[in-house]
C-alpha cells in the first residue's frame, strides 16, 4: 500500500513512537548501500531506508556512500571517474553490486519511505537535483521519498524545483539556531547527529514546523538519550535490534 512519507511521519507522532530508518540498509548484517542490505532492513520492519547517491562519468544516479570506491568495493578511484556499466561490474561484498537508484526506488516504492542522501561536499555533482527530480517524478515516486544532504544550498534549490518533495538539512554539530537554518533551506526536517541533539532543539524544530531526524543510533546510550529527546525518526545500522530496542 501505497504512504506518502509525511503520512509515515504523521502516524508515528500520532502513535508515540519514532520512525525507524535503516541507514546504508542493514549493514550490520549486509554490505551497506546494497540491494541485499535494503532488502534486510525492510524484512526487519523499518518504516524508512536511506540511501546515499553519486554521479557516475556517464551521468547516471549511483548507490554508494564514499566518494571513492576502495572502502566499500574492490575497486579504485573516485566514483565520478567511472561510468555506471564499470561501477556496476565492482564487487560490493557477498557477491552484490552497486545499485542505480532508480532499482532501490523500486524496491522501496509502496513498502517503505525512502531517504536519499546526495553527496555534494566535497566533490559536487552539477546536475545532480535535476536528474534526481526527473527520475523521482518519472517513478511517481514524489511523496514517498526525501532528500537529505550536507549541502544546504542543493536543499534549497530542490524546494524551488519540487515543493512537494519532503527535504532535510543534515548537520555534524549543534548550531546556535538550528529552526532558522531549517527555514532558510526550505527544508522539512532537521537531521542531526543523535549526540548533537537535546530536547529544547526538538521543540525548537517542532515550533518552526520541522521535524527530528537523528543519526546513527546503534548503542544503549544513543537509545536512551533518542528515548529522553523524542526525535521524529531514528537512523541505525542496526535496524534489527534497535528497532527491538525502542519496541520493548
């Protein structure tokens, strides 16, 4: 069945719960940012998956976190020096390969929400949001996706190519005003590092209209300090027990 994210988001306050989000999939369990991975930590009952998206040589929209390729792959070199045919040819562990996009929207359209991150610090990718936006519509895959980046300024010019496409800020540290740079990015979501949030930037961000998303919640100290500052959703590479974390 068929939930626009905001629903998803919707329904969670309503029942008193954060979202769960499975951050690169399940990679506790499987290579990150694989099929495999999402497929894992959509088995394991998250609301959300997210993803992190390059530009290969050839412009296509690629699944991978790390703007090189020696971490995660076999292979060597920067991402954008590879066409997607090559990228795809790379091992990514256990036999999988680096997915389009366009095959993680698919798997995600109608079971979960979607949040893909684009990596646009340092390297920047011109074009990036137009063909993200194109794919996005093409898929009637609007409202069940959001977008996320570091980059503020690519959130803004998203907010002006596409209003109803839900977008996040995320930050590394905790700002002095943190509702003002969500407004000034046009952004809907405020996504911070679980350790640079406490409970006055959670009202902070709900008064100004946003909401919470933090980030990697994998450890009984971050699920008691999620448990004290109530963010919206929860981001883990640990989705199959920290889900059971915050269901107990």
């Amino acid at each position: 069945m068929t939930e626009s994210i905001q629903a998803r988001y919707e329904a969670a306050h309503d029942e008193g719960r954060p979202l769960l989000g499975g951050h690169r999939g399940d990679p506790a369990h499987h290579p990150e940012n694989t099929m495999r991975s999402f497929r894992s930590a959509i088995a394991a009952g998250c609301d959300l998956i997210e993803c992190d998206v390059h530009l290969s040589s050839d412009g296509r929209l690629v699944v991978i976190h790390d703007h090189a390729l020696e971490r995660t792959t076999n292979g060597t070199g920067l991402v954008r020096d590879h066409s997607a045919a090559e990228l795809r040819r790379l091992d990514a562990g256990e036999g999988e390969h680096i997915p389009l996009l366009q095959e993680v929207v698919e798997l995600a359209i109608g079971k979960v929400g979607l949040v893909i991150e684009i990596k646009q610090v340092p390297i920047q990718y011109p074009g990036l949001e137009d063909k993200l936006v194109a794919m996005l519509r093409q898929l009637g895959a609007v409202s069940e996706c959001a977008v996320v980046s570091f980059h503020h300024p690519s959130i803004r010019q998203l907010r002006q190519m596409e209003p109803k496409l839900q977008l996040g800020i995320l930050e590394g540290a905790r700002p002095i005003d943190p509702a003002r740079m969500l407004r000034e990015a046009g952004a809907d979501v405020y996504s911070p590092h679980w350790g640079a949030t406490d409970p006055q930037l959670v009202k902070d961000i709900h008064a100004a209209g946003g909401a919470v998303g933090v980030w990697t919640v994998d450890d009984d100290a971050a699920v008691a300090w999620c448990r004290l500052c109530r963010p919206d959703s929860i981001f883990t590479n640990r989705p199959v027990e920290i889900g059971a974390a915050f269901r107990s």
